[in-house]
C-alpha cells in the first residue's frame, strides 16, 4: 500500500484494538484492576493461546522457537522476503498493567486485521511477535526471549534459570506447550517496530502524543562497598570515627550529579542501600550501595564512568576508608536504525499527530532485535508515566494514533522492501 493511493490515509480500527487490550488483561487480573501474568505460567499459556488464537483468526500461520518465541506471519506479494516484523512481551510484572507489553503485540495484531479489513497485500510479508520473559520476574535473565534470538546468551543458559521454586525454563516452557522447533535467531527479520507506551513522564508533560524513539539509554550498573569501623556513637570523638555512612552518602549525591553534568540523556540513581550493623548507636561499618548511571551514547557513559571511578578514588583517598567498585551489569546505548525511525516520523506527519524525538530509559526487546536487523519504536504517553504498577493506564485516543503509525510505518517498509 502506498499512502497515496488515497486521499486519506486508512486507520485502524481502535474500539477493536481496545477490546482485545480488555480481553488479554482478564487473563491474570488483579484486585486493583492491574494484571499478574508471569512467564510460562499457567496463565501465560492462556495469554499465549488467546493472541494465538486471534492470529489464526486473521489467517496467520504461527512459528514458535525452542526458547518459546512466537512469531505470527501474513503473506506478502513476495513471501521470499524477510518479513517486516512487530512485537513486544506479554508478560507482566507481579503488580502489572495492561499495557506494558500487550499493546505491542496487539497492536501489531490490529494491524494485520486492518489490512485485511481493507483487502491490502504488502509486498514483504507482515510478522507480529511476542518474546518470552521479558520482564524477568519470574526468571532471570530479563528480555531472555530476544536475548537468546540475538546471541546476547546460549539457549542452554536460559534453559538452566529457575525461579524461586527450583523450575527451570525448560521445563516450565515444556509443561505449557511452547518449546517450538525454530532455533533461535535463524528466524528472518526485514525490519522490526515496538509500539510500546512510554512508561515515563515526558510525553505527557510536553502534551504529545507520539514519541519518534532514537534510541535506548545505555547504562551501567556497580556495587559498591565502603568499609568502615563499628564503634560507639556516644564516647567515639568525630574526629576519630570511621563512619562508612559518611563517605558513603558523598558517593550517593555525586551519582546524580554525574547524571546531571551529562544532559539531557543523563541518569544516576541509587535505589539500593544496605548498612551495617544498622543499630541506632552505633557508627556503621559498612555500607553496600548500588550505582545505576545512563546515557544514550558510549562517549557520555563511558565519561560517567570514568568520573564515578575518579571521585570514588578521590575520595577513598580522603576518608582513609577502603572502597570496592564492582560493575554487575552493562547494556551498551542503541540508536535505532534511520531508515525505520524515519519510517515512524513520516506515518506520524501524516496524520498530524503532535511529536517529539523520544529516548527509552528502559530495556526493550527492539534493543536485542536492533542488533540483527533494522529497528525503531513508537512510544505513547502513559497517565503520570506510571508503568510496572497495577494502576498503569493509557488514554483510548493515544493506543489508537500509535496503531496507526505502527501501521503505515511498517507498509512503507514492507512496501520497499522488493
């Protein structure tokens, strides 16, 4: 389909799209009208069953790898063609909503139903998936699904996790059906688009509707462990303690003011303290902490790292305390390809839609598919950028003009792809 073919371009139909999102979100309901749907549950099985099931009705033919991905295909004019793809997660979080996830996949969903509703064939064929464990609540590692699909880790690395019970991937993946015969990242990608809501504040403080996402914050993740000495808070002289908290808390405000010194993509937080002996009276002895730092670029994270490792030395060197840093985890900064961030800014001009250029601060399956194919997103706002939360919410108008995009953006590609 070409957008001119007509003088108005074609929309999806929202009231449909809306009801599936009501639909899916019955399966795993919570008491505050959130959802709780873990990966390889039984109740992932019937979320899993019923997009399926959606699909098959839509005249999809489905493909399932061995970690359980499910990749849901239209013909194209040329079915030789690596299919233009879409998709996200349905999988929640213990407390979850009904959006996180589930509006990428069913938007794709809605968007295979609109062509068909219009009688439109594309020339490469049209994918919608859905990756397993995106979350990571149940099992770790987190994006596992697409994770495994890139190479990022071994399928016999993801089939060894367990959860809290002892169950491991393979064996849940088993028990509900989903082990398929695909391994994992042999399967074809043209192009692949996430809509997915925001899951933050900026849209919605800025009054836009659709986020034209450039990329994905890099981040880097530390312990870090300040060694101290316990003593007495009442006979110990200031001047002779060694106060762990102390030197600690200098750490802690410099990590945001790293963050703060590497605008406007710049993050630092420390979510996580531990202190010991944690006694009203008594001077701690240790503090571990942890250290989150992000930014869109290698050059501005790898500058945040430097200047948290130098203050660090600096100020061990200072206090006389011994201070260990320890890096745990590092996702590297994604740009998204041009051609598709494009693709989503033309389809969002052409219905007049209000924009911004939007990053992600949060992981996202298009960040490990990115690394074997073209990708972009379209991001929605979400109300008081609330996500990860049972009270998750997303206006009716917003998850329509997102679709839309998703739409015209994925024929545009499909449609140049011969």
């Amino acid at each position: 389909m070409s957008t001119s073919d007509t003088k108005k371009p074609i929309t999806v139909n929202g009231d449909r799209l809306w009801k599936s999102l009501m639909e899916l979100a019955k399966i795993g309901k919570t008491a505050k009208d959130g959802v709780c749907r873990l990966a390889l549950t039984d109740l992932d099985k019937q979320g899993r069953d019923l997009v399926t099931s959606w699909a098959k009705e839509a005249g999809m033919s489905i493909t399932i790898d061995k970690i359980g991905n499910v990749f849901m295909r239209r013909k194209g004019k040329n079915d030789a063609l690596p299919p233009i793809m879409c998709g996200s997660h349905i999988d929640t979080q213990p407390t979850g909503g009904k959006f996180d996830g589930n509006y990428g996949v069913l938007a794709g969903i809605e968007v295979v139903r609109t062509l068909n509703d219009h009688g439109i064939e594309t020339d490469a064929p049209i994918e919608v998936a859905f990756w397993t464990n995106e979350e990571g609540s149940r099992f770790v590692p987190v994006m596992m699904g697409s994770g495994v699909f890139c190479g990022a880790f071994t399928l016999e690395h993801a089939y060894e996790a367990k959860d809290t019970e002892g169950k491991t991937v393979k064996e849940e993946l088993a028990r509900i059906g989903y082990i398929g015969d695909e391994e994992p990242g042999k399967h074809p990608v043209g192009a692949y688009f996430e809509a997915h809501i925001e899951q933050g504040p900026v849209l919605e403080d800025a009054n836009k509707t659709i986020g034209v996402v450039r990329g994905v914050l890099g981040l880097r993740w530390y312990d870090c462990v300040v060694s101290g000495m316990e003593a007495h808070a009442g006979p110990t002289p200031m001047a002779l303690r060694k106060d762990a908290l102390q030197v600690a808390t200098r750490i802690m405000q410099e990590v945001p003011a790293i963050a703060n010194r590497r605008p406007p993509h710049g993050r630092g937080t420390v979510g996580f303290v531990q202190i010991h002996p944690n006694s009203r009276n008594v001077i701690p002895g240790q503090v571990k902490f942890s250290i989150d730092l992000r930014n869109i670029d290698d050059e501005n994270l790898d500058a945040m790292d430097a200047e948290i490792k130098a203050f660090i030395e600096k100020t061990s060197k200072e206090s006389g305390l011994p201070i260990e840093l320890k890096q745990v985890s590092y996702f590297k900064p994604c740009q998204f390809e041009k051609g598709c961030v494009e693709a989503v800014e033309k389809a969002t001009k052409m219905f007049d839609y209000s924009h911004m250029d939007a990053v992600s601060g949060a992981g996202h399956d298009a960040v490990y598919v990115a690394r074997l194919a073209p990708a972009g997103m379209v991001f929605i706002p979400c109300k008081d950028g609330i996500s990860h939360n049972e009270i998750e919410d997303a206006k009716p108008e917003h998850i329509t003009a997102g679709c839309n995009v998703l739409l015209h953006a994925m024929v545009e590609r499909a449609n140049r792809a011969s």
